[in-house]
C-alpha cells in the first residue's frame, strides 16, 4: 500500500520545506514563516526548449536582456514591486508580437475593461486577445486549444488549482501552477511570460522556488517614484546574465532609454563626494554618477552603507582607503549610492567608488569632465578593468575628458590626479 503523502512545512518567504515544523525558518531565519502545505502531485520534468528562431518583442531593451528576443516555448519569469510597470512592459510587448502572432493576456489582477483603459494608453494593442481567468486548469486548457506563440500570465500569484489544497499565493499553488505552465508552455509551444511580485528584500515572493523551474527570471526595478527603470536578468538559460534594459515610464508607457549613461554618468561640477566611473553591464559600457557622504561617528562600528554595491566590496575599498591612502575612515560612516537604482557586480568601478569616498572624506571635488575605472587590490595597487577599449570608448562618446584607470599604478596616485586640490 502507498504510504500516504506526509505533510510539509513551507516556508512562504523563501519556499525552504522540511517534514517538521520551525518557529524559524532554517532556509531564512525569519520568524513564524513556516504553513503546513500538502505536497504538490509529483510530475516528471518536460524537456528543455530548443533554442530556434527567436520572437523580437519589439521592446529593443527587452530582447537585449533576453539576449536578443524571445524563446519560443521558453518559461520567463518577470519580478518586481507593485507600480514598477510589469504589466505595462509586458502589455506594449504583446502589442508588437500581437502584430505577426497571436498574443495572449491572461489576466487575474485587473479586468479586461481595466487592461483594456491600459491598452487603449499605450496604442497598438488591439490584435492581443485578453482573458480574465484565475483558475489554472481552464487558463492550461485554453493555452492547449488555442496555441497562441506568446503568453502573458499576469499574475502567476492569482492563478489557483482546485488540486492543490491550499490559498492562491501560497508556495504550493504558486509553484504548481509554474509547474503546469512549463509544462504545457513546452509542450504547445507557447513561451510564456510570468508576473511575479516580489517582497520587500527584493526575492521573487514566497516562489523562490520558481526560478530553479523557469528558463529566465528578469528583475524589473525602479522606485515607482522616479521615471527610470531597470530590467535585468538573474538568471537566463538562453544568453547572458549581466545585460541590463533601461526604460523611462511616461504617460504613454515604458520608453526604452538607448544611451543610459547620458542620464546615469553625469554629475553636476564641482560637488563634492560625487565621481563618474564606467561599468560594463553585459555588452553594454555604462557610465554612472557614484555619490557618497562620510561623515563622523561615535559608533564603535562605523557605518559602511552602499546601495546598488556590494556591501563586501563596499568594506573592502573603505579599508584599502584608510590603508593605503591615508584616508582616516576609521571613525566616520560611509554613505554610498549609486545612480539610479543601478546596482553594481563588478570590480571595474571600484576606481569610481573609492573616488566618490575620498572626495567626500577630503571635502574636495573630483574634477570636472574626468570618469575612472579599475579595480583596486588589495595592496593599493589597481588592476586594469575588464574590456578596458569598450570603456574608453564610451568615456570619450560622452565627452569625458580625462579618464583614470587603465594607466594608474596605485590608488593613492588616482586620487592625487582625480581630486582638484591635489597633494603635491
Ligand atoms: P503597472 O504596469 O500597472 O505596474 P505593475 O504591473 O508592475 O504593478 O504600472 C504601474 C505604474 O505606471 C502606475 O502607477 C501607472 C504608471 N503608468 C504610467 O505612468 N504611464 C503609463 O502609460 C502606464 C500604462 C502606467
Ligand atoms: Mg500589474
């Protein structure tokens, strides 16, 4: 006789399961996490899609970060914080793919009189076919009859299956519902876009176990306060995983921001604690404004606080400052920011970074016109960046004049040449 199916605990911020039940959650350390699921129907996993000719989106910023359009039969999860514009994006691509194939919107969160106020906002959208459906069995069966190329399930949370003995938006509905949707995605052959929302640290909310079942997880960020946007791949089984979209909201939808380093790299002159650097997200140069305050503290652990760097990276140039360039770091916090919402993964901007520090710590401005990249060591010597031509070259498109990296030896020279006021 089979055993009958043991019931689970589930944590519904990180999707962490176990047998027994935690106060705390093993996977995340949060509190009071952990719901008693039923385990979902076991399913075999369908095969991987095959990579043929891709669907153009006729979002350009999109098909970059999807590396250069659309799968077909391919699963694509889109996060990001309510009012970031995943339905607006996702709604002016159907529009353009509606005009050669047909385009599917399965809507759960708005009703097609309110998608279609949106559609008729953003233009073009008349060919995509809408259906407001919550229930996953009848949004399965039409995706099966109807074989539209593309799909829109805004949004994967709204979705529920009668199968699965739990609320819509709980781990198990959410991840059964991702399971049936690859599945029949692949099967039918219809790539399939997925809204997801995300929770306050950024995750894909409770799913994070959806993005080890889709092909390609994008991140959709931005503060809905401010007109810029920024799309990127966490994960992509089809291309690269650093490239990265930009788009401005504006009253007729998402526009895609072809030269982001003209809003991104400029700084206003002579501010201090301000530096331009040159980032390559991708394929892609970018050049961005770091911003940083230091300020003193009677912390006994002063303040390292970076947003869009990475907090390891951040201690590590505060350290090689104090160390190496004589900068006393040792009792002040440091504040650092990088523009727009942009957030940095590699070490060729660490040059700009420790600029933007050392020009706040010294109350001296960088000077103007100049942007600096390289990495620094930890001795104090800089490393040349990754691509160093690429860089230069989008440097000089912008009209920086004096760039810092590719020939600076140690990071105290850097400094004596960035900051107006130089030691010598
Ligand atoms: P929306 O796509 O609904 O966000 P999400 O699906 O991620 O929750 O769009 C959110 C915001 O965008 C909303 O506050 C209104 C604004 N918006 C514009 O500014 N211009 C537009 O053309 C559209 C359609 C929306
Ligand atoms: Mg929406």
């Amino acid at each position: 006789m089979a055993k009958p199916a043991a019931v689970q605990h589930v944590c519904t911020e990180c999707g962490t399961s176990s047998a027994r039940f935690f106060g705390r959650c093993p996977g995340c350390g949060e509190f009071g996490t952990m719901v008693a699921e039923a385990p979902p129907p076991r399913r075999g996993r369908p095969a991987q899609p095959e990579e043929t000719s891709r669907i153009p989106t006729g979002v350009p910023e999109l098909d970059r970060v999807l590396g250069g359009g659309l799968v077909p039969a391919s699963l694509v999860l889109v996060g990001g914080e309510p009012g970031v514009g995943k339905s607006t994006l996702l709604l002016s691509a159907l529009g353009a793919i509606s005009q050669d194939r047909r385009a599917l919107l399965v809507t759960g969160e708005e009703s097609v009189a309110q998608v279609k106020l949106r559609a008729a906002r953003l233009g073009g959208c008349d060919a995509v076919e809408i259906l407001a459906e919550t229930e996953l069995d009848a949004v399965c069966a039409t995706l099966e009859s109807e074989r539209p190329a593309v799909c829109v399930i805004d949004s994967v949370q709204t979705l529920w299956s009668q199968e699965v003995g739990s609320a819509p938006g709980s781990v198990s509905q959410v991840r059964e519902a991702a399971a049936r949707l690859l599945r029949v995605s692949k099967e039918s052959g219809v790539a399939t876009f997925l809204v997801g929302h995300v929770t306050k640290d950024g995750s894909v909310a409770g799913p994070r176990v959806l993005e080890h079942l889709v092909d390609c997880v994008l991140q959709f960020e931005g503060d809905r306060y401010h007109a810029h946007r920024i799309l990127r791949a966490v994960k992509n089984r089809f291309g690269s995983t650093n490239e990265l979209g930009v788009f401005e909201m504006t009253g007729a939808g998402l526009v895609g921001v072809p030269d982001p380093s003209e809003v991104f790299g400029r700084t206003h002159g002579g501010e201090v604690g301000a530096a331009v650097t040159c980032t390559l997200e991708g394929t892609r140069p970018l050049l961005l404004e770091i911003q940083s305050l230091v300020a003193p503290t009677d912390l006994a652990m002063p303040r390292r606080v970076g947003t869009g760097v990475d907090p390891k990276r951040l201690a590590m140039i505060v350290a090689v400052l104090s160390r190496h360039a004589g900068l006393p770091l040792g009792a002040a916090d440091v504040f650092v920011n990088v523009a727009g919402g942009v957030r940095i993964d590699e070490p060729g901007a660490d040059l700009g970074i420790a600029l933007a520090i050392a020009s706040a710590a010294k109350g001296v401005p960088v000077r103007e016109g100049l942007a600096a990249f390289g990495e620094i060591g930890l001795t104090g010597r800089l490393r040349p960046a990754t691509q160093t031509d690429r860089r230069l070259e989008e440097c000089r498109k912008f009209g920086c004049g004096v760039v810092l990296g590719p020939e600076t030896e140690t990071l105290r020279k850097a400094l004596a040449a960035a900051l107006s006021e130089s030691p010598n």
